[in-house]
C-alpha cells in the first residue's frame, strides 16, 4: 500500500503520468492493477458516516436516481466501521478540575453500590434524600473536594437551584414557611452522577485544550497556532489571526491555558507587566496611547484568555473613557446583582477589584492596572433561561452555578463594544470589528510590527546577557579590523559599560603586543600577574575602562587606559609613583544605610564617609593600594580638565566658565594648550588637576587636537626626518 501511494506521490511531484511510473515501479502495468484491486478502503470516521448517512437519506427523500448506490456504500461502510475495532478510547480521569480544585466522584464504597442498587424505585422515592447524620470524616471530605456541581458545594447555590426547579413557587413567605423543610433539603447525588459530572468536566476541559490555538499542543512539541511577535517564560506576545484593528494592535497571551489573566501567577502577571510597560513606550514615541482590556464571556467554555492592546492617539484618548463609562453604564439591567461599572484605583487596582469565579470585562491605560474600569458580565443576549413570573424577561440560570443574574451584555462585546468604541472614535469601517477580514500578507505584517517591536522588547533579558560580539558591532575605540574575523571579544560585567570598556584581551594582544592569540592572554591572565587598579584580574575579558591602572608584575610595567583625540583608546606607560592612585569622577553624593554618607564615582565605587566639602563633579584622588580616598579637586574655573564623550572626546585644557540651563543641559567652556577655545556638555567633562597642574601624565599630544592642515604637515615632517 505505501508502494501504490509513493507511486502517486512521485507521479503528481514529476509532473509525468501515472502509467508511465507504474511501469518503472511494478514492471507491467498488470501488477499495478493487480495492486489497484487490492488496496482495502479507508475506513471512514464517525463524522464522515454520518454525513454519508445523511446524503444517502436525502437522496432517498427526492427519489434520485443515485439512492440505491448510497444506500449500498453507506452499509459497506458502516461494516467496515463495525470491523475496524472499538472506537472508545480509555482516558485516566485527573484528580484535579481545569481550575486546581479536586474532583469528588463519590466514596466508592461496594456494600453502599449493591445496597443502592437493591432498594426498590418506591422506597428510593420515600427514603429521605440525604441521610439526617453524617460522620466528621465526611463532613472533611466534602469541604476538602470542592470541585463539582455547585449545587452541592455552595447553599445559595442549592436554594436558587431548588427555587428554580420549583414550578408552583411563589415569592411569600407564608409559601416558604410551609416550604421551608424542602426548600432547605440537600439532594446529595449518587457516585454515579458525581463521576459522571467529573467525566464531563473533565472532557469539555480536554476539548479546550485540544482545539485551542495559544497552547502548545502534542506535549509541548508543537508550538501555538498563534503569530508569535515575542515570547517570555510565562506569556508571550501576539497578532490577531485576523486584520488588525489598527497597527500596533496585538495581544498578550499566558502560556498556560488560563480562563482568566487573574488565574496567572505572580511570575506571569510580572512578565504581563513587562509587556505592557514596553508596549506603552512605543506607542508614546508615536504620541499614542496604550488602551488593554480583556473580556471573559464564560467560564463554562474555558476558552483561553488574552489580554488586547490597541495604541489610541492623544488626541483621541482623552475622548475614550468618557465613551467606555457610557456604554458600560447602559448594559445588563436594572436589577443587576453587582455595580454597573467597577472603578479602577490604586487602593483596589484590576487584581483586587475583580474575582475569576466571575464572568467580567475590564479596560485599563496602565500598566499598575489603576486606572480603568470593570464589569462583572451576568448574562448575553444569546442566552436564555427561565421567564419571572408576569414578565417576558428571561433570566438565565446554568445548573452548575455559572453565573446567574440580569440580562443585555452584548454577545460579542470584545467585538461589537470595545472595538466597536475604538473604531468609531478613529473613524474606522465597521467590517474592521464586526468581521475583520483574513490577511495573506500575515507574514510580512508579523516582521513589519517585529522591526517596530525590536528596540522595545524586555524578552531577550530573560535569556540571559549575550556572549558574542560581532567585529562589525565592536567599539571603534578598541581599533580591531573590521575583516579580520566574525566575532570579538565581548566584555564581561564590570565597573564599565561594554561601549566605554577595552577588554584585556585586547589590550594585551592587540595593544602592548604581548600575545599572538586569545588562548595566550588566557594563559598569561592565568599566571595572576595582571592587576587592574593593584586587584589581580584572571578574566581575559575583564572591562577596563578611563583612568584604570592596569599593572605587569612580572615586567614592572604600568599604564593608564586614556583618550587619545580621536575617540580611541590609549594605553599610556606611567612610573610606579603615579601606578599608586587613580583619579576618580563624583556621580552622586548620598546618605547610605544609618545616615552614613557616600559617593558613587565613575567606575562603579562607593566611597563612605567622604570629605564633606566633596560634591558632585569634583575629582577625588584615589590610592589604589590602601583603597582609600586621599585628596579631591574642586570642579571650579581654572581646574585642568579632559573630555571623555562627545565631539570633543580626549582633549585637555582649562575650564574658563559654565553655563547653567534648566531644564537643559549645562554647557562647559574649555581652552585647550594651543589656545583654541570649545564647549561640551558637563556630563563629558572630567576634572584630571586644579589650577596649578595636571595630577596625572597625558599621551603624546598632550590633549590637543589638531587642525587637518597641522596634523598634515606634522606627518611630512616626521617622514623628512625619517629619511
């Protein structure tokens, strides 16, 4: 039988005729057909005879002429249904419910079975429903297993449902006294029906689960049918399956098949979180708004939830929650059991203002979940139950408790309400919610909103740091050959950013010329020779960064990690004296734990109990072998100052003045040793002396940058000379 269908299958993809490849296969064309015969039918589904069935009836029905054929293969078929094996399949019932809670299918007791079976239908009728004494270990069995009929599990429950069954009842107390004892009487279900219940829980839960587009399917092998734009531990984020409403309308999706976002744990309502802070960014550099709302129309479905974003313009927004009180003011009715519209605060956000065991739409614009607004839905249009008394307003009751309640609360609401609001206020057509059409381009739409997404998504941080560096994406400063190899050495974690750090690899390989290869610096960082700020560093990719003093016990060598005036770092040679201390720029000045004061500096320190005339931007001199503060520099006009960002980067002079702009950014004014006057930011400015003199030692240049005719004529000087 594979034989006959590869035969097709290479027919169909060659494009050549079947004959011709049965040829080539079987060897004449009477083994093929021989084959042919042979093959037994497909044997059809339950769904498929079915509808077979019907075919052959209405055939039937209209005295065609095809009747008797029909007739003859629906038998056939259902024979060869009947000879293919059982069809049930045996499932483990779980312990559990969809919802954590555990199953009471009854005590399972053989005496207490055979002896309900022998009880005569007319004694079952009289004996009381409920025996009149239970024992404490039932009493703990029951409370324990929570899940079932909730009927049994909750009283009011159990007298609505009484009430409800009750076709005399009539709302008097004179009706309910005489009442009251069966009223009040809990009809307790046979283990038979409480497993029978637990059967069809169990199955309409494995229905969700199987027909649902957002779980992993097959045990986790196969991902969700859902377009994926970017994916954390607990949830991800998607695109409709169909046209969006607007571009940049997506959805935020837990992973594990939840009913409702308030059944998420703590972890994923973080990574919730998370998405909807990024999402709110990038809606702002487009000056929009974020809107979220979810809407569960029914628990009994356990359809998986989503939480949608749709970006709304500023200008727009500000008309929204008007628009959204108003509509949710006006549905179910009059009589409704709980409040109309639930108010979103910071006292009562989102998670503490509404309740899972309840159908509800919520709509909030922040992420905290504080400011928005709620409704607990109690019945749709497309549902009905049972008429009150003298009125044709049916109220819908579900037998297991669902919700019962008023009536009005549209049947598609996330369709028809919510969208249906944010169209209109955007002037949309209304096919765009009411039926959004299929798009073909979903691909090219999905790698459109990830281009967009990109700078904004938090997912990668969950995977940990990157542990590569491509060539092309290194700092210019490092001066590495862009065609010289893929990757480069990516800088571990320290007191210096990746883009303001030079790696020790580099600095002794490409730099001092102390290593041919990385497997080299490896060994000799391996040797403990190599000391970072008088701290032995055994990382080859340990960060070194501006000012850091970088030592060679073996060779007695020191350096400083400097600017040159091109950006580009400088590994400038030092004496001993100066290897001592390193000069340190003041970030912040605070008060620590117990009131004890401290200053952060440039490369990560805290210094404690500082000297109190030390302040922001000043320079404070650093002894790197007793690790103490010795000495600090003014920032003040006449201070030697270096510049370590911007334009400007690696050149020296003296501060002449600053110029304070608030709100802004205050601007220096530097003369360099050539006399040449220029200005940058003060976050660029590093205060390297005071008045008199310089504390440290500068590369050749002395931080002065030169003209293109200067630098021009200084490089034809030093070739005259070298000839």
């Amino acid at each position: 039988m594979m034989k006959l269908r590869r035969t097709y299958e290479i027919a169909e993809q060659s494009g050549v005729p079947v004959e011709q490849v049965a040829l080539d296969r079987y060897g004449s064309m009477e083994a093929f057909d021989e084959a042919q015969n042979n093959e037994p039918d497909r044997v059809l589904s339950l769904t498929e005879l079915n509808r077979l069935e019907a075919k052959a009836l209405r055939a039937e029905m209209t005295n065609q002429a095809d009747a008797p054929a029909l007739r003859a293969e629906l038998e056939k078929a259902k024979q060869a249904f009947s000879a293919s094996g059982p069809t049930e399949t045996v499932e483990a019932l779980p312990v559990i419910d969809g919802y954590g809670r555990m199953y009471d299918v009854g005590t399972s007791n053989a005496s207490q079975i055979e002896a309900q079976a022998a009880m005569s239908k007319k004694r079952r009728k009289n004996e009381p429903d409920e025996p009149t004494d239970e024992s404490l270990a039932e009493l703990v069995r029951q409370e324990r297993l929570d899940a079932g009929r909730m009927d049994q599990k909750n009283g009011d429950a159990a007298l609505a449902q009484q009430i409800a069954t009750d076709h005399g009842f009539e709302n008097d107390l004179d009706y309910m006294d005489g009442e009251a004892q069966r009223l009040a009487r809990k009809k307790m279900r046979d283990d038979a029906m409480k497993r029978q219940f637990a059967i069809q829980d169990f199955a309409r839960t494995k229905r969700a689960l199987d027909e649902c587009t957002f779980c992993w399917q097959d045990e986790g092998r196969m991902p969700p049918r859902a377009n994926i734009v970017s994916s954390g531990t607990c949830t991800y984020l998607a695109l409709p399956d169909r046209e969006p409403l607007v571009d940049g309308h997506c959805w935020i999706v837990p992973m594990q098949h939840h009913v409702s976002s308030l059944d998420v744990d703590e972890d994923g309502w973080t990574e919730i979180r998370n998405f909807m802070k990024c999402l709110i960014r990038m809606a702002a550099t487009r000056n929009q708004t974020m809107v979220f709302f979810e809407t569960v129309l029914s628990l009994r479905q356990q359809k998986h939830t989503y939480i949608e974003a749709v970006p709304i313009p500023n200008d727009v927004f500000a008309e929204l929650p008007a628009y959204f009180k108003t509509s949710l003011s006006e549905v179910e009715s009059e009589w409704a059991d709980h409040a109309k519209i639930i108010y979103f605060s910071e006292a009562r956000p989102f998670q503490r203002s509404m309740v899972s065991k309840l159908p509800y739409f919520m709509i909030q614009w922040d992420y905290k979940g504080q400011r928005g607004y709620g409704h607990v839905i109690e019945s749709r249009d497309d549902e009905h139950g049972r008429k009150l008394g003298g009125t044709d307003y049916e109220e819908p009751t579900y037998a297991d408790g669902d919700h019962v309640g008023g009536a009005g609360f549209p049947k598609y609401v996330h369709m028809t309400d919510s969208l249906e609001i944010i169209g209109s206020l955007l002037d949309l057509e209304p096919y765009k919610w009411r039926r959004p059409r299929h798009v073909s381009g979903m691909h090219a739409l999905l790698e459109r909103f990830r281009a967009t997404w990109a700078p904004f998504d938090w997912t990668p941080m969950v995977r940990g740091p990157r542990h590569h560096l491509k060539h092309l994406a290194a700092p210019h400063s490092w001066l590495l050959d862009k065609l010289s190899g893929t990757y480069a050495p990516r800088p571990s974690t320290g007191p210096h950013k990746l883009r303001e750090s030079l790696p020790l690899v580099v600095l002794l390989r490409n730099r001092l010329k102390y290593a041919l290869t990385g497997r080299e610096v490896m060994l000799i960082t391996m040797q403990r020779i190599i000391k970072v700020d008088n701290k032995v560093r055994t990382d080859p990719t340990f960060p070194t960064g501006f000012m850091d003093v970088v030592s060679i016990e073996r060779s007695g060598e020191h350096f400083r990690v400097l600017y040159d005036v091109k950006g580009r770092f400088v590994v400038h040679r030092i004496t001993p004296e100066e290897a001592s201390y390193k000069l340190l720029k003041v970030k912040r000045v605070q008060l620590g734990a117990k009131g004890v004061p401290q200053i952060v500096t440039h490369d990560g320190r805290t210094l404690r109990y500082p000297d109190p005339l030390v302040r922001v931007n000043d320079t404070v001199k650093f002894d790197v072998n007793t690790q103490k503060m010795v000495d600090f520099i003014k920032f003040d006009t006449g201070a030697h100052v270096m510049i370590t960002g911007g334009r400007n980067i690696g050149r020296a002079g003296v501060l002449l003045h600053r110029e304070r702009h608030h709100g802004g950014f205050d601007i220096v004014h530097v003369r360099d040793a050539a006399g040449r006057e220029f200005s940058t930011r003060l976050s660029n400015v590093f205060v390297i002396g005071d008045s008199e003199k310089r504390w440290i030692s500068m590369p050749r240049g002395g931080g002065v940058k030169l003209t293109i005719t200067e630098e021009r004529d200084q490089k034809r000087k030093q070739r005259e000379n070298a000839q």
